[in-house]
C-alpha cells in the first residue's frame, strides 16, 4: 500500500422491502455476485463486506489507492446498484487516510 492510500467505512439500513426478501441463502448469492464485479474496480485493493445480523444493516471497509479511486467509484452504475438503490436514505460514510498496516507496516 502506498501513501495516499484512503480507507473507507460505508454503512447502510436496507430498504424494507429489499429486508423482506432477505435470508442467508439470499445475502450469500447477492454478495458472490458482487464480489466479482468489485475485483474490476480501479484502484479499489479491498473491501470486506459486513452485515449486522440483528438488523440486516450491511456496509463495507473498503480500501483505495487513493481518495480519488473513491470519487470515481461512487459515480459509477455499480456504487447506485449496490449501495444507493437498496439502503433507505443516504449511507454514512467516513473516509480516512492509511498510515499503517499489517501487511505493508508504516505506509510513506
């Protein structure tokens, strides 16, 4: 990872009627889809997934190569279908610059 690299924290509640149509068999196919879409986006080099199980509240962590890869991203088909078509209101996003990880150590 190089510096620049952003960090991003998406979470989303699901539209109800997407919520009503939801089960774990429904929650796995519609993520393996996704997943392969996501390994094409430029510049992003992570995202893990995450569902809160009580709820069905979904987002992700993601990773970028840069702050820009993340603006691009978010006007693409994929960002609208994967995220703003199914969550109810705006999804709350926080966005960090990487100074550290496990793989890469101090990132300069």
């Amino acid at each position: 990872m190089k510096k620049g690299a952003t960090g991003v924290i998406i979470r989303f509640v699901l539209k109800d009627e997407i919520k009503a149509s939801m089960n774990e068999q429904a929650l796995q196919d519609h993520l393996g889809h996704l997943v392969e879409k996501y390994k094409k986006v430029p510049g992003l080099l992570e995202k893990t997934f995450f569902v809160d199980a009580d709820n069905l509240d979904q987002g992700a962590f993601l990773i970028f190569e840069s702050k820009a890869d993340w603006d691009t991203y978010t006007t693409t088909a994929l960002y609208k279908n994967a995220v703003l078509d199914i969550c109810e209101g705006e999804p709350s996003i926080e966005i960090y610059s990487l100074t550290a990880s496990l793989k890469d150590g101090v990132i300069s």
